[in-house]
C-alpha cells in the first residue's frame, strides 16, 4: 500500500509547499491530516497529481489549526468526505464539519474505515496542562502494521502500547509522523527509542514536532531503516 506525504516541513521539491503540520494521503483515498493551510495542501494535491474526487475520507488527529487547518478549504472541494474526529473534540471543530456537509464520525474505540486501515479511536492526552484528545492511523499489509501518528500528545508510546493491545500478535513495520519530542531532553528521546526497540519497531520516520535532536537520534539508531519524511514522497508498506 503506498502512502503520499503531501504536507510536512521538508521538501525536495521546491514547486511544493511546506510548513507547519502534517498531511498523508494513504491508497490514494484516506487523507490523514491536513496541514496548517488549505491553499497550500491543495496546490501540493494538484503538483502531486492527486485526484480529490477519489479521496473518501479524513481522519484527523487532533483539534489544532496545524492538523484541521486544510480541512475545511478540502470540504468545500468536495462536500459529503466522511471526517473522523475523536468524540472529545470541539464542538465548533464539530459544528464547522456538519456545515460544510462533512459526514462526522466519531470514533471512540478502534474503528476500521477502509479494509486494513483502521484509527485507534480516541486516546487521552495533555497539552499545556489541558486535557487532549487523539487518534492515530494504522494500516495494515503483509509487512506488519505502520502507524500513521499527527503528534503524540499522549506520547508516542501509549499510542503504540494501545496498538499492540488491539493488535495482538502483529508487528509493527513502520511509525511514522509527530512524536511530540522537540521540548525532551536527550535522556528521554533514548527512553522512546529504547522503547520502540522493545516494541520491535522495523522503521522509524519521526517528523513535525519531533524536533531535530530526536530525528537525528532516531537517524542513527535506525540507520538504513530510518525513513526521511518529504513532502511528495511516496512510502511503500
């Protein structure tokens, strides 16, 4: 299954826009994200030959402007795409759907929205002190299981420990996306990275608001199976 990385903040591709937020596009037809700006994920569509009329569904990560903020330029594209949120967003992120003729769905638990991608279903979080709902995205192949996460705000890995509880038995081939490790100190990235090594993550792709010191980290544990997120790159899982 391929995945399209059509918003992050790197690129090789100058045509591209690039910036704050994510936005995956996965099998063509399941957008994970949008980024912080509508004008710009769909000008990167557009260079990247992406056809919105085959995309189905938007799964959103979390209720903040860098991940929702494409979405509502994106509904206006193509009214009816199916929006899964967390029950515990807000209700103007839930209200600004339903007006723009976006099909809500809340996902509380682990929901399959397409055969072998699934979304976690909400998990807490904390940001600032304040309460912070998430999801993650899963995709299932031959390879073992990637996640597809938008920042970890209940950390990387109680999003990973909930996957495996729901996926037993299953490796995990790849976790890529936001980490949330940009403010950690040296000390606790190793922790994560000792972590997933328990976890028997294959490939690591940290990004966004991982922060350079962890991707770096993550680089050179990784190595060869350290994955460089870009904007109009393709992954094949």
């Amino acid at each position: 299954m391929k995945i399209k990385i059509i918003f992050d903040k790197e690129t090789k591709n100058k045509k591209l826009y690039t910036g704050w937020g994510v936005s995956f596009l996965i099998d063509s037809r399941i957008l994970f994200d949008t980024g912080e700006k509508g004008k710009w994920i769909l000008k990167n569509m557009k260079t990247l030959d992406v056809d919105i009329g085959k995309i189905e569904s938007v799964v959103i990560s979390h209720d903040h402007w860098d991940h929702t903020g494409g979405l509502w330029d994106l509904l206006k594209e193509k009214e009816g795409l199916d929006v899964y949120a967390c029950p515990h967003f807000s209700s103007g992120f839930k209200k600004k759907v339903v007006k723009l003729k976006g099909e809500l769905r809340e996902a509380e638990t682990l929901t399959e929205i397409a055969e072998n991608i699934f979304v976690t279903g909400e998990i807490a979080g904390e940001y600032k002190g304040q309460f912070m709902p998430e999801q993650a995205l899963i995709v299932k192949t031959e390879n073992g299981l990637t996640v597809a996460a938008g920042c970890s705000h209940p950390s990387i890995i109680k999003v990973l420990e909930k996957i495996r509880n729901d996926f037993p038995g299953e490796d995990i081939y790849l976790v890529f996306g936001g980490f949330h490790l940009m403010d950690e100190d040296k000390r606790v990235i190793e922790f994560i990275m000792e972590e997933f090594r328990k976890m028997r993550v294959q490939k690591a792709g940290p990004t966004h608001c991982s922060g350079k010191e962890a991707e770096d980290l993550f680089k050179e544990e990784y190595g060869d199976d350290f994955i460089h997120i870009l904007v109009g790159e393709e992954l094949e899982v």
